[in-house]
C-alpha cells in the first residue's frame, strides 16, 4: 500500500493507514507506531465532535482561514461509509454518487482503541509540513499530492462544514470525515 515510515506517537503499538483526503482516489500510505502494548483511547460521539472540531480549526486558524462548522448530515454520510470500511475492510474512498454535490473525504485506519481521535486527526495535519499552497495536485514539497491531501482538505478555505464517524470491527477502526463542498479541487489552491 504505498511508502512505509516508521512514526513514533506514544507508547503503542499501532498501525495506522491513511489515505489522501480528497473527493478524488489515490495512493495510500502506511505510518506504524512501533513501543508497548496499546492502551484503550475513551471513545464517545461527544468527545469525537470535539476533537475533531478542534484538531480542524486549529490548523486552519494557523493560516487564517475561517472554521469549519460540525453538519450532522455529513457526519451520518461518514458514519455509513465507516460502518461499511469496518465490515468489509476494504479501505478506499467512497464512490461519489453523481445525483448531488461531491463531498470531500479523509479517511484514516488503526489498531482498534490505539489512537485517540485527537492523534487520528494530528497525523492529518502533520502533512503541513510538506505543503505548499499551489494549485492541486502541484502542493506538495515532495512532488506527491498524497502526502498533503488529508491537510489540504482541512484547511481548503471554502470548505465551511465537516462531520466524522468512527466505527470498529474486532481488529481496526475506520474513521471517516467528510467535507463541504469538498477540498482538493484540480488546478486551485487552498487558500
């Protein structure tokens, strides 16, 4: 699936496949946290919408771009798809249906309890360190949008509305946020 880097975020062990955060398909990537055995994160839709609010308005507040707004609607469109990521396990982007607007998507996986939802949506915004804002798909330092999709989608200025789920099956949990309208939109920058 992609490039592996070995990433340390605690003591966990964990692994941990993101996918570029985009309306659009594309390559994945692997980050494992390798140390001890992985301690149970506290899960609640309250402390979801939380943290996930936050770890959002937090990156875009860093570059000056209004926050994002939680949309229940969204949120139950993340939760159906995640349900259906921790059935089957078939890790990818959704279709997007042609009958309404696109929705953009950062999808993440891990060992299941392993990461809180504030460190699920941290390694997202870790892409900043090889932004640049140019024009999709030329942003990113290392020549691979991939590496920046997740990030772009977060702070992509007229994305005004997000909502996340997170499900689970015996081994992984699958979150899924979506976006509106959706980042990531070829020959545009960020911001």
């Amino acid at each position: 699936m992609g490039t592996r880097a070995l990433g340390q975020f605690g003591s966990m062990i964990a692994i941990a496949t993101l996918l570029i955060g985009c309306a659009t398909q594309g390559p994945a990537r692997v980050v494992e946290r390798v140390a001890g055995p992985p301690a149970a994160q506290p899960r609640s839709a309250t402390l979801l919408r939380a943290d996930m609010l936050a770890g959002h308005n937090r990156a875009r507040a860093a570059i000056g771009v209004p926050p994002l707004a939680w949309d229940d609607s969204l949120s139950a469109d993340a939760d159906a798809y995640a349900q259906i990521l921790a059935r089957t396990g078939d890790f990818r982007h959704a279709d997007q249906p042609r009958d309404r607007p696109r929705q953009g998507e950062n999808l993440f996986t891990g060992t299941r309890g392993a990461y809180s939802y504030a460190e699920m949506v941290d390694l997202w915004v870790a892409e900043k360190k090889d932004f640049i804002n140019r024009p999709t798909p030329n942003f990113s330092l290392t020549g691979k949008w991939g590496d920046v999709g997740h990030y772009a989608q977060i702070i992509w200025r007229s994305t005004t509305a997000v909502g996340c789920a997170l499900a689970s099956n015996a081994r992984d949990d699958y979150l899924v946020c979506r976006y509106s309208p959706a980042g990531n939109v070829w020959a545009q920058p960020a911001y």
